[in-house]
C-alpha cells in the first residue's frame, strides 16, 4: 500500500485512556471509539484481526472443525426454551420488531447452534461434530479498557456434539484399535482437549503468554470449564502462575485452589508460582446435557432408541487477543508482532530517502517485488525520513528497507528489522528474507 493512499488513523495526541495499552491503540491508529463500548477497526486494525482471525480458522480447520454463521439477531423462543431468555446475568440486548415480537441480539450462540443442526443431525454415526463461527456477539457490559471490554466484540466460537451412550464392558480396548465409536462422555473429553490444544497453538502462535485456570461455568452451566489467561499489566483478574516453562497452571481468586499465592509451589510441577494480572482470552466448557435437553435434541443409537446429545462450547475474543498483543508485546517505540502467525499489519516498510530518481525506482522495484498488499511505501514526500521511520515502528512493521547514499554508493539495500538489527543485503534479496 502506498502511504500516499493510505488511511491511517495513527495519532500523536496523549490522551486519558485508562492505560498503556489502549493509549496506544489509540496512537497506533488501530480503533477508533464511537461511542461508549463501541469500536471501530481502522484499517490498520482490521489488516491485524484478518491475520489474527486466519490463523485461528487454519487451527480450527486442523482439528476437523466446520465453519458456519449464525445471525446475530435471534428470536425468543429458543432462548425462552434454554431458559436464558432475559437472564445472562443482564448483559442481553434484548428489543421487539414493528410486530411486536421479541428478540435479542445474541450473547453467545449455543441455543442458536443446538436449532441449526436440529432435525438434520438425526443419528450417532453423525456425530462427533465440530462447528465453529467468527461473528459478532453483544453484551450490554460496562464498557472498560477500549478493546477490553465492549457491548459488540468479535468472538471465535465453537461448539462440539456428541452422542450420550454409556460405555459398555471391553469398549476401551475396541475403540483404540478404530473400529468403534467413542462413548459419549469420552468423545466429549477427547474433543474437549484436541480444542483445548489447538488453542494452545493458536495463543503460543501468536506469542501470546498465557496461564490455563480452571473455571467457573456461571452463564453457560454444564459441568466444568478452563479459562486461558494472558499475563497483562493491567488486567482484569488477579492471577497466580507457574513460572516453570512449559506448565501452564494458574488460578484467579474465582478458581478452584484460589487461595495459592506468589511462592507456593505449583501443584503441578513443583516450581513457583508467581503473582500478576490477567486478561481472558480464551474460554472451553463442557456443556454435558444442559442445552440439549432443554430445546429437545436428540439422535437416534445404534440399538434404535433415542439418545440425547453432549455437548462442548469454546470461545476466543478477537478484540482481547488484539489487546493483549499489543500489551505484550509493545515497546517504547510503538507495536511488535513477533508471533510465528504473522499478524503485523504490513510485512515490510519501504523508506527512501526521497521519493525521486533512481531510489524511486528502487523503492517500486521493492513494491511490486515484496508484493503491494504486505509492503507499506513511503513515497509521500512531505514526511521527513525520520516520520517515516516513527510510524512504520509505531505500526511494528517487522522490516525497514532503506533505500538511501549507501545505495547509490554501492547497490545494497540497509534491511532494518523492529527490533534495530541491521544488515546491508542485494536489492533482489529483500523479498524472501521479508517474505
Ligand atoms: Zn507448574
């Protein structure tokens, strides 16, 4: 993209945001508030939640999941036969149509997932199944820290049904050789942890530090629950964490074990633990039966008699993850996106000297060559090159090709990474070290 052209909504105001982190989504241009709890990505931040969206489709698209979309508005019924209707711990918008009916835009989605597959999911050998949607959800929430917490966010959603048939004798043997199915609760904590995992992908992808708490299932009731936490300056919960590498134990004060403390020993692993503040960004629950008894769904078992469904939900807030990325990962300078899923709002900066002569030339050479829709090209001549420079580390651009005397003298290109390490390389090498 050419600066020239581009829309950027990077700011040098300070302002009295809550704290460093929204400060600097402001700065940075990534969204911008409309009203109270209300969001609008720029196109800087909506570059990063496509990349950040895609790489959690690829997880889930790994582990067999199906992608669908759900209308955000949905009729009473379903949640009046849930028994949510209203309640949500009064976070639903609810409002009523020029014919007097009822709705509310959705809070979350497993009465509207359990009517989708009704009466087409109709037998076991259906199932297991995994669907999952990355669509907007509404909660009437006192709007806190910017992305943090919003009336309308973007979620990554999923939800897995299984049948409900008891083990039988010998079953467990059978099944590892493949030629039965799971039993129901087995399917549920199998499917259970492959989503658990890949979440774990999805967040170590991204770089993300995070602890695994286990949870309270509140609203969405079943039987239990883990929260993934991301360690954060300024959180939302006070949060206990091993500090060994690999171990992701934590608690919140709402947990089982919430009373560990800083210095205890993990029961995990041994090594301590440590004390911080946390952002959710990740939740899984086990749902058992507690939707699809309520709205009556149900399959038919191999024996011919009907059995009722289990369930699983798994959700992941699109917005925190953008928060949290930029609380972790942030410099003095601005943003950094140095997760392995690349979600930097443009791959490369191109800085000339001037925007003129052969170093123009150069500079579209390195356009077209590193591909335009990943290359953000100074080529506005009215900023000084030291703007330049300010504003793609302000955005985290991983790389600053500049194109200055040390090319004129000698043809290689200075390739400066986020971090400040510099190399002198050929021109026509800069595309697939960027790339
Ligand atoms: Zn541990």
């Amino acid at each position: 993209m050419r600066r020239s052209e581009a829309l950027l909504f990077m700011s040098r105001e300070t302002t009295d945001h809550e704290n460093e982190t929204v400060q600097l989504t402001h700065r940075a241009g990534l969204a911008r508030q409309l009203g109270s709890g209300l969001y609008a990505k720029a196109p800087v931040g909506q570059r990063i939640c496509e990349k950040v969206v895609a790489h959690i489709e690829r997880e889930m698209d790994a582990i067999g999941g199906q992608q669908v979309s759900l209308p955000a508005l949905n009729g009473d019924g379903i949640w009046k036969q849930s028994g949510r209707w209203e309640s949500f711990e009064g976070e639903m918008l609810t409002l009523e149509n020029r014919e007097g009916k009822q709705l509310c835009l959705a809070p979350s989605h497993e009465e509207g997932m359990v009517s989708l597959v009704d009466g087409v999911v109709r037998s076991y050998e259906d199932l297991p199944l995994l669907l999952y949607q990355v669509t907007a959800k509404y909660r009437d929430d006192h709007a806190r820290n910017g992305l943090l917490r919003t009336k309308e966010f973007t979620m990554k959603d999923a939800y897995s049904f299984h049948g409900s048939r008891e083990p039988e004798e010998g079953e467990g043997s059978a099944r590892r050789s493949g030629e039965e199915r799971p039993a129901s609760r087995d399917s549920l904590d199998e499917w259970y942890e492959r989503v658990k995992a890949a979440y774990v992908r999805i967040f170590e992808g991204l770089g993300i530090d995070f602890a695994i708490v286990s949870a309270d299932n509140s609203v969405m009731g079943g039987s239990n629950s883990e929260e993934f936490v991301a360690l954060a300056e300024t959180g939302t919960v006070e949060l206990r964490f091993c500090t060994a590498e690999h171990c992701r134990f934590g608690v919140t004060d709402e947990s089982p074990r919430g009373n560990l403390s800083a210095g205890d020993s993990c029961p995990e692993c041994g090594s301590n633990l440590s004390a911080g503040e946390g952002i959710e960004i990740g939740h899984v629950f086990k749902l058992g039966t507690r939707y699809s008894e309520a709205m009556d769904l149900t399959v038919d078992g191999a024996d011919g008699t009907e059995e009722s469904v289990v369930m699983g939900s798994y959700g992941i807030g699109v917005e925190r993850l953008l928060h949290v990325l930029v609380e972790q990962h942030a410099d003095e300078d601005g943003c950094r996106w140095p997760g392995e899923a690349s979600v930097a709002p443009f791959e490369v900066a191109v800085v000339p000297l001037e925007y003129a002569g052969e170093l123009r030339e150069a500079a579209d050479r390195l356009y077209d060559g590193c591909g335009r829709d990943e290359t953000l090209l100074f080529d506005d001549d009215s900023q000084t090159i030291g703007e330049r420079f300010a504003e793609s580390d302000l955005l985290g651009v991983p790389w600053k090709v500049v194109l200055g005397n040390h090319f004129r003298e000698t043809g290689e290109v200075e390739l400066e990474s986020r971090d400040g390490e510099t190399r002198y390389v050929a021109i026509e090498d800069v595309p697939e070290i960027v790339g």
